[in-house]
C-alpha cells in the first residue's frame, strides 16, 4: 500500500474498536423467558472499568431486574458473583438501570435475569472489555497528591532532625535548638527523601507504557487484486496487540469466516457484502460481482472462538469491472438513496418507516423497514437473509462509523452462540416478514447512510437511506 493509503487507513483506525468502527456500545433485543428486552450496554473505556447498562422491557409483567458479568469462557464463566439489582426507573416501569465493573480483558457476558408475573427468566449479552485509552489524573486530585507530598516530606525530615537533636539526652535535659549533627542528619534525609518522586516517576513510566501495550490496536485489512483483477484478496494484518489476539482462531458467523464490506468512497453509491473464503491464516479471497471503478472503503468482520469480534479496516482501489453476478449470501450493487422510499431494480420498493421522527445520538432507536411489491402491497415469499429477517450497515458521511447491525442488535451471532447456544436455538426460531426493525444507539451526531438486505424468493434485496442524527 502506498503512504497515503496507509495514512488514511490510520485515520480509519483511530476510530476503530472491536466489532464496529466508531460504535462502542452494545445493542441487544432477545427474551428472558416470557419477556421480551432491549438492551443497550455501554463498556468502559478502561479496563478495569464499570460498564453501564440499560434495559427496558417491552412488554408489562416484569418486577425485578438483576444484572451479573461472567468471562464469557474458562472456569470463572461457571461462578458469577453475587448479582447486582437493577433500579427501576421513577417515571416508567418498565425501565432499568445498572453499572456492573468488568475486571478483566477480552469477552465477557452480562447476566440480565428478569423475574416477574410470568416466572424467571435469563438472557446473556456479550460484551467486549478493551481499554481503547488511559485515563488523566484530574488536576484537583494531582495538586491535592502534590501538596500531601510536600507536608510529608517536610514532616519525615524534621522527624529525623528531632531524632537526631533530641534521643542522646539525659531525662530532664533541656534540648538544644540545633546542632551540627541534627543539621547532617536533616540534609541526608532530604536527598534521601528527595530522590524518591525520581524514582517514583520511573516506576510510573514502566507502568504507564505496560499500560499503552495493552490498549486496544485495530486489525488491518491490506486489499490488493488477484487473478488478473477478478479476485480480491484481503490480508488480516495484526499490529502486534497482546497475545490474547489470534487469527487461527475465527469462528463462522451467520457461516461464514468474513463478512466483507466493500462502499465506494466518497460517493458511498455502491455497497457490496461479500463473504471470502479463507486462503491460509489471515488470508482470504473473494470473487469481484461488477463494480464501478473508483476508491473503496474495506470493511472486514470477523468473530474469534472466545466471542471477541473485530472489524479490520482498509482501503482498496478497484478499476471498473464486468464481474460474475452474485450468488448465494453476497449482495450489493448500486445504492443511491431517493428518500424514504427506495426503488430497487425489480420494481419493488423498500420504505423506511417512521422517517419523520427525529433521530438522536446515543439514543436506542428502533430502524424500521419493509419490502413493497409493484402493486403497493406488502411484498410475500420473504426469506432469512442468513438467519435474519434482514442485515443493516449504519455508515457514517466521515467513515468514523461503520456497523454492522441485525434484527437483535449489534452483537454478532457467533459471538452469541458462544455466551448462550440456548439463545441461538431461540433466534433460528424467528418468523421473517416483510418489515424488519434494527435495535440500534447512532454513537454521534452527523450525517449517515444505512445500506439495509433482505431476501425474497431467493433474491438479496439491498437498499440505501440517508438519517440525519442530531
């Protein structure tokens, strides 16, 4: 890659972290038992850190909310701790609150139990706990830390002269007021005392840099042509972060090992969601569909065994080819939005619903689309789209933002399985229809294209709508 790639790739990953770029919170919609959640977790930027948590019930009957964190695997994932109450809001029922602290690095999962008129029930909810950054020491805190330091030292040094001046005296002595050796003994403990902040800052740095190695560094995603043009090969390039990351270690998400996002940068007028094969350990490879000629924007997401997910983020740029037509779960082509009603090339059409509404940062919302046939009814033989009644990208104008999301959030289904093989079980349940909602908190205010894929007899519908966030 040439120096301005690699610089606009670093730009891209100032804002990465973990599963989505720019998107730190969490997003969940599932049930506990009879009642059905949304949940939105927000992780700490430290670790150890406390994350917080938000849970509403959507629909009446719920009493009590109790909220536990468990390592999503190993031995400690068998013995939570003593669960922590949720508060019920004042001003509506059927909202709760929480904090709980995550101790440790890598992927834990959040017990929110649930307990009520309809019995118990229990939902797990991954969550990744990465520091992406140190935290400052508050100014306030550090001249408090300073000025203790001061009377200290002052303290221990004249402690040390009255030692000096005063224990070789005969009881009833009077005491002088100095004496040369009080006056020694003082100068040598105020070096002593003098060269610990030295070595105090030194402890510090070897702390402060141990702490800089495990924050958080995005995988990259190198992108070059293969094959004559027709393929793209995507390297995984690792930039050295602790050795808890691996890459032979992927797990299938929705059955595959990558879900590839390609956008045309900066005209964002064409989506493509691929799925390459894997070539060796960090390598995989994809055939290229028909693309427009121009810059793009890589988006690579990928799941490990232990439930950590990860979006690689690179650039490519791609001449204009007359590929194969896609097949099986690749989708994409040309996404130019036309307002809140999409027309695809088949004739029908995808609205986004409540479009009226405004949309605000950090907000749960609930993105709703449908499919419309020709005729203006609502569109049949609907179909998962691997496993889903649909699957949404939320970009931003900037690319500070990418997210892949689905009808149960932001959380990917690999990752899932991992907390709760029962929840999955629960999901491949799910009826498909013609409208589909995405649980979703935009992180920033801005402008944003929401890229949107359902299927219908067999046929990978893609739709793009632009949201303005406030």
């Amino acid at each position: 890659m040439s120096a301005g790639k690699l610089s606009l790739v670093g730009a891209l990953c100032a804002f990465s972290l973990l599963a989505h770029v720019g998107s730190p919170d969490v997003f969940f919609q599932g049930r506990a038992g009879a009642y059905p959640l949304l949940i939105a977790i927000r992780p700490p930027e430290v670790i150890p850190g406390v994350a917080r948590i938000e849970v509403r019930a959507l629909s009446p009957g719920v009493e009590r909310v109790e909220l536990t964190p468990t390592p999503m695997t190993g031995e400690a994932s068998k013995h939570p701790p003593v669960a922590d109450a949720a508060l019920r809001s004042t001003t509506d029922p059927q909202f709760y609150e929480g904090q709980l602290w995550l101790m440790g690095f890598g992927s834990w999962a959040v017990h929110v139990r649930v307990s009520g008129a309809g019995g118990a029930g229990e939902l797990l909810v991954p969550v990744p706990a990465i520091a992406t950054r140190t935290s400052a020491m508050q100014s306030g805190t550090g001249y408090f830390l300073f000025g203790m330091m001061l009377f200290l030292s002052i303290g221990m040094v004249a402690i040390v002269g009255a030692a000096v001046r005063e224990s070789m005296l005969e009881p009833g002595q009077a005491p002088p007021s100095w004496n040369r050796r009080a006056l020694v003994a003082m100068g040598i403990a105020s070096l002593l005392i003098g060269s610990l902040p030295w070595l105090g800052t030194g402890w510090w740095a070897d702390d402060a840099a141990a702490d800089a190695r495990r924050l958080y560094k995005p995988l990259l995603a190198a992108a070059h042509l293969e094959n004559g043009g027709r393929s793209l090969e995507i390297q995984l390039q690792d930039p050295g972060w602790l050795a808890m990351r691996k890459l032979d270690d992927l797990a299938p998400d929705h059955g595959h090992l990558m879900h590839l996002f390609l956008i045309r940068w900066p005209e964002m007028d064409q989506v493509w969601h691929l799925h390459p094969d894997q070539t060796a350990t960090g390598f995989f490879s994809t055939a290229l569909p028909s693309v427009t000629a121009g810059q793009y924007r890589v988006y690579a997401d990928i799941v490990h065994e232990t439930g950590l997910a990860e979006t690689a983020v690179g650039e490519v740029r791609l001449p204009a080819l007359n590929g194969a037509p896609v097949t099986g779960d690749d989708a994409g082509g040309s996404a130019v939005p036309s307002g809140d009603s999409f027309v695809l090339p088949d004739g029908y059409r995808m609205v986004r619903h409540y479009a009226n509404k405004p949309v605000f940062a950090k907000q749960v919302t609930l993105f709703t689309f449908s499919l419309i046939a020709p005729d203006g009814k609502t569109a049949d033989g609907m179909e998962p789209y691997m496993g889903m009644g649909g699957h949404a990208e939320f970009v931003k104008r900037d690319g500070s933002v990418f997210a892949h999301v689905h009808p149960t959030g932001s959380v990917p289904m690999a990752s899932v399985n991992v907390a709760s093989p029962e929840a999955m079980m629960n999901m491949h349940q799910m009826t498909v229809g013609p409208e589909v909602s995405f649980p979703y908190g935009i992180p920033t205010p801005g402008n944003y294209r929401v890229f949107v894929q359902m299927k219908r007899e067999g046929r990978v519908e893609t739709g793009a709508f632009d949201i303005s966030v406030r």
